[in-house]
C-alpha cells in the first residue's frame, strides 16, 4: 500500500506528524514521498533522509526548545532568531543534500521579491528548512539562491500540489494543522526564556512591542486559516488528517510525546477512508495496466 503525504505547517503543533508517520508505518503503508511546509517541511525532510518517527520524537524531546530562537551572527533582522535551530540542523544533517534522501522530499517557501511559491527540492537540506520554516517578521529571511524566502505557508499552508507533483499516480494524505475557520483565535506571547523570573515575563508581556506581535501572529493565524481551507479545496487530497493541537500556539513549548499521540489518534480515526482509497487506487491502476498490455 503507497501512499504520497502533504504535511502542513503549524509551528510547534507540527510535532503531531511524529504521530502520523509512525502510525503509518504500523499499518504497514509504505510513504514514496512527502511535501512539507514549515515544520511538516522539517519532519518530512528528517523521515525523507532516514530517521525513524522514534528519532525524530527523541530528538525533539531532548532539545531545549525555547534555545532554538536564540540569534546569531547569520540573522538578519526579525524578532528572533534562527541560530539554535541551524545549529542543530548542521550536527544531525551535516552537509546533506537532497541527493542523500531516501525518498524524494520537497518543501515550499515564498519569495518575497515577487510574491510566488518556491518549491525546494535540491541542493543543502538545512538551507531548505530554514527557509520554509522562516515565520515573515519572526525569523530572519532567508537567501537562497536569488530568492529572498520566508516560510511556505504563507501561500501554502498544507502542500497538496506539490505532493501530487512528486506522486501523480498515489493517493494523498494531507494532515492540516490549521484550525478551523469558525475558531476563537488565541492570543499569543513573546517566547521569553524561563531564567527570567516571572515578574520580568509580565513585564514584558505588556510592552507595546509584545502587544503589536499578538495582533500580528493572530492576523497571520487568520489569514493562514483561510489560505489553508482554500487550499485544501482546490487542490483536494484523497484524504485530510486533522490532528487535535488547536490549543497549541505556533511557538509553545510543548509536550512531544503528547502532540505525536494526538497525530496517532488523528490518523486512526482515518485509516478506514485510507484504506478505501488506496484499494481503489490500487485496482485503478492494476485495470490501467491490463488495458494498456
């Protein structure tokens, strides 16, 4: 049984993927390859070079998270950084490329030079995911090549089309992390590290600057929300997965293990549609054949 998977972005919630790619194993489907935007771009690249769903949530499990967004001398402006996150990127992936996957693998960025889909499939795997994870005016920009790019979901938040692009004769299996569009949207906070006592972390949350962030991440949230629902009409995927993290903020610090049973969960609940589609998919083809010989 092949499956194509379309792994959306979500900031922290993306730990629910763990979840999906190692229950999808169990039942013994085999992925041939993944599209990925934002974290989805992350895990999908992490599976796509060869570690397992375990190692990946074991290596999610060991960081601090909150160290990820400390900047360094490569970051340009934003309100925080990339240097953490890089620099686990170059201990686990090294110089790796996409010549190095398993499976293919492609993630999505924007340009912001001229407002257009980036598809990322080739050359440095930790340059790829710096740029789809680049949350605009969050993280810093990142310059690939030409192009100027920021994270994928801001035009596409569960990248379907490019898993299709990958895949054009398997079905798709989407997992959306985006909440649905008659949700309250939630506010949000500064990630601030916890050395700091918590006075000087309310302090901080009721500057203007912090204030003007929860304002633009909700607006983001919108937005991202309604590009995600039309996504996901247009482009149709045979099957969507919609873990329950909705209580969970773009830039939390979470409980892996949690999110990643929430993904299992998700994909159970599906697995009767999965398997509705992949077996007629699978008699599709074998009649293509006969009629073909």
């Amino acid at each position: 049984m092949e499956i194509a998977l379309a792994l959306g972005g979500g900031g922290a919630k993306g730990n629910a993927h763990i979840g999906v790619l190692r229950r999808l194993e169990k039942e013994g489907y085999q992925i041939k390859s993944i599209a990925g935007t934002s974290f989805g771009g992350l895990v999908g690249i992490l599976y796509a070079v060869g570690f397992s769903p375990d190692e990946i949530q074991s290596k999610f499990e060991s960081l601090a998270q909150k160290s990820l967004f400390v900047r360094g001398a490569q970051d340009g402006p934003s309100l925080l950084g990339l240097h953490g996150v890089r620099s686990l990127l170059n201990e686990i992936l090294g110089e790796k490329t996409f010549d190095d996957l398993r499976i293919p693998c492609a993630v999505t960025a924007v340009d912001l030079k001229n407002g257009t889909e980036v598809i990322l499939s080739e050359g440095s795997l930790t340059q790829a995911i710096l740029a789809t994870i680049a949350l605009p005016g969050i993280f810093p920009v990142q310059y690939v090549n030409d192009w100027s790019l920021i994270d994928g979901g801001v035009l596409n938040p569960v990248p379907v089309s490019v898993a299709r692009m990958l895949s054009p004769d398997l079905p798709i299996v989407a997992v959306a992390l985006t909440d649905p569009l008659d949700t309250p949207i939630r506010g949000y906070t500064i990630p601030v590290p916890s050395i700091f006592p918590r006075q000087i972390i309310e302090r901080i949350s009721r500057i203007s600057l912090a204030q003007s962030l929860d304002v633009f991440l909700r607006s983001v949230d919108a937005g991202s929300r309604a590009v995600a629902y039309l996504r996901l009409q247009i482009d149709k995927p045979d099957v969507i997965v919609r873990p329950d993290v909705h209580h969970v903020e773009i830039l939390d610090e979470v409980d892996v293990a949690d999110l990643a049973n929430r993904g299992e969960q998700a994909l159970e609940e599906m697995l009767p549609e999965i398997k509705r589609v992949t077996s007629w998919m699978s008699r599709a083809r074998r009649k293509i054949s006969e009629f073909i010989k």
